[in-house]
C-alpha cells in the first residue's frame, strides 16, 4: 500500500462528500419524478468506493451494482455525463439507455452497473481472465453486496479466479440488508470473507473506515497485481436510507438506522483530518460549497440535455 499525500487525503474526502451531495440530491429530484426508473442510493457507505479505487489506476476495470452511483463516481466519471444518464439524456455516456443501475463508462474502465444481484460477478471475473490472457497487468475491482454471496455466480467465479490466479479483488459491501432481508434470515454465517477459505485466497473483514479499507484494499490490489491471484475484502458498511430511494424502511429497528449514522464513515474521516492538521474546518466548509455547486451545475445541465430521438433507437445494437 502506498502512503497518502496531502494532496490525495484532501482529494478522498472530496470524493467521499461529493458522492454523498450527489445521492442527497438524486433522492430530492427523483422524488420530484424528475429521473426514470429506480435509484438506490449508497449514503452510509462512500468510504469504500473512494478508498479502493484511491488504489486504481485508469486502465484497471470495475464491475458494481444496482448501488453503483459511488463507485462510478469513485472512478472518475464527469459528474455532467454521470449526471445527464441518470436523467436518460443523448449525452450521458450510455447514450440516455442505461440510467442508474446499467450505467457505464469504457473509457474509465466502468464496466457497469448491474440490475441483476451477481450479475456482475462472473463478468468481472472474465475481465481478469482477460486482463491476464493480454498480459497488460491490469487488476478489475468487483463490487457487491452480501445479498450476492448467497447466488451462484459468486461461487463459481471465486472458484475459476482463485484456481487461475486471476487479477481480481471481490470487495463485498456487507451492509447487513439484502432489500428487506436481514442477513441473519439468509446467511448462516456473519463473515462474508469466511467463504474465501474455500477458494483458498486471502478473506480480509475492515469496517466502514477510509484508512482501513484503504490499506486492506492496496494489499489485495497490489497481490492481484503480482499475479498471486484474488482477494475477498469485506467492508462492514452501513446504509442509513431504504434499499431505494421512496423505501420507508418498516422493516428495520429505529436504533439499527440510528446506529448506521452514528458510525458516519465521512465524520469518522473528517475527524481523523482534523486532528492529524490535513484539514481544517474553513476548508471543509469552503469545499462543501464547491461541491454543492458543481451538483447543481451537473443537474441543470442534464436537466438541459436533449433525450434520445427514438429514431436512433436500434444503434449500437449487433443484430
Ligand atoms: C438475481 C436477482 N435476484 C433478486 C433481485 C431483487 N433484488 C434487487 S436488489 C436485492 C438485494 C441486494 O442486496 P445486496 O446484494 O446485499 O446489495 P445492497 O442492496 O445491500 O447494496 C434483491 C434481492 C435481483 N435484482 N436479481
């Protein structure tokens, strides 16, 4: 793991509030029946999409989930054509077609969202057999939810990763809710990474902190890297709203929501930055500011985009 500059403390805090902004404000205008479809926002859990891919370079690969906004944005998308697919817009990187939970960037190595619990799992890990066959070092980052470590594809791809020594890290986002299922009624286990001990590859747990989730996830990266093969990362995250945006949450104990926001992993780093002279309060505040602005200017601007004209309907398609 490499040590973290200044500079790059600064950036992932950034990174950590502008996700929460961008999912405090999709969950306003998706109410307002402004965006098509379904969201679901990760507020509760920003720390794990910045800190691994603070451990990325451009050209490794991500594969996320139905909660993807945070690791697209973790990657670097534009926050105006991140902004404009959601809206459905011409000029959002998928066109206006994939919205929220297919969305994708191939430039950036966003190999998109997935509506399909372990969908994305078995094309990550194709994308490693890739990445090995080319010989081009590159490591792919597979991110889920313990809701896909109960579906097939999970084990089937941890298997081939771990016999082919595939570059890959599985990073589990364990935030104990799959939709309205708690963990305990579908999981005989507490520990995700448990399951790595079968494909004999490293299983490492971390809570929802920055600096762990960082340094665990640079091991993995950097073992991936060697080509030693796949880790299994589990971050015990914590989401405070509903499974999608309009969900009230009925199912859940009043003290199990306040506790999600009692272990707010921003707070947590905005302490840690304060206290160690990386940040200082003024600055927070300035870059919040900053922060809400680009939001709103991204919104307006997709809000201006023009939609698809239904005549392009059938392009890009193989048959
Ligand atoms: C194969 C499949 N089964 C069921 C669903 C319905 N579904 C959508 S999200 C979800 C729960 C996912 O939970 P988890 O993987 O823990 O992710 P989280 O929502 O907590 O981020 C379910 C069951 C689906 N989309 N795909």
């Amino acid at each position: 793991m490499s040590e973290l500059t200044k500079g790059e403390f600064m950036a992932s805090y950034r990174d950590m509030v502008k996700i929460r902004r961008v999912e405090e404000t999709l969950m306003d205008v998706f109410s307002a029946g402004e965006i098509p479809g379904f969201i679901h926002v990760c507020i509760g859990q920003e720390a794990t999409p910045v800190a691994v891919c603070k451990n990325l370079k451009e050209s490794d690969c991500i594969a996320t989930t139905h909660r993807g906004h945070g690791h697209a944005l973790a990657k670097g998308i534009d926050l105006k054509l991140f902004m404009a697919e959601l809206f459905g817009k011409k000029n959002g990187p998928c066109l206006g077609r994939s919205g929220s939970m297919h969305l994708a960037y191939k430039a950036l190595g966003i190999m998109g969202a997935n509506g399909i619990v372990g969908g994305g799992i078995p094309i990550a890990t194709g994308a490693a057999f890739a990445s090995k066959y080319k010989k081009n070092t590159d490591v792919i980052v597979c991110f889920f939810g313990e809701g896909s470590a109960g579906e097939g594809t999970f084990h089937e791809s941890l298997n081939m990763a771990s016999l082919w020594k595939l570059p890959i890290v599985y990073v589990c986002e364990n935030n104990g809710w799959a939709e309205f299922t708690s963990q305990s009624v579908h999981m005989p286990i507490k520990d995700v990474a448990d399951r790595a001990a079968s494909y004999n590859m490293p299983g490492v747990v971390v809570p929802n902190d920055f600096l762990e989730i960082y340094a665990a996830a640079g091991d993995a990266v950097e073992r991936a890297r060697r080509g030693e093969g796949p880790t299994l990362l589990e971050v015990k995250s914590r989401r405070w709203h509903g499974h999608f945006v309009g969900d009230a949450q009925k199912y859940r104990a009043a003290d199990d929501i306040e506790g999600a926001r009692a272990q707010d992993c921003i707070a947590r780093f905005e302490n840690y930055l304060f206290s160690n002279n990386l940040l200082r309060p003024d600055e927070a505040a300035a870059l919040d500011r900053e922060i809400r602005d680009s939001v709103s200017q991204a919104i307006e601007f997709a809000r201006n985009s023009p939609f698809p004209d239904p005549s392009e309907l059938t392009e890009g398609l193989y048959a």
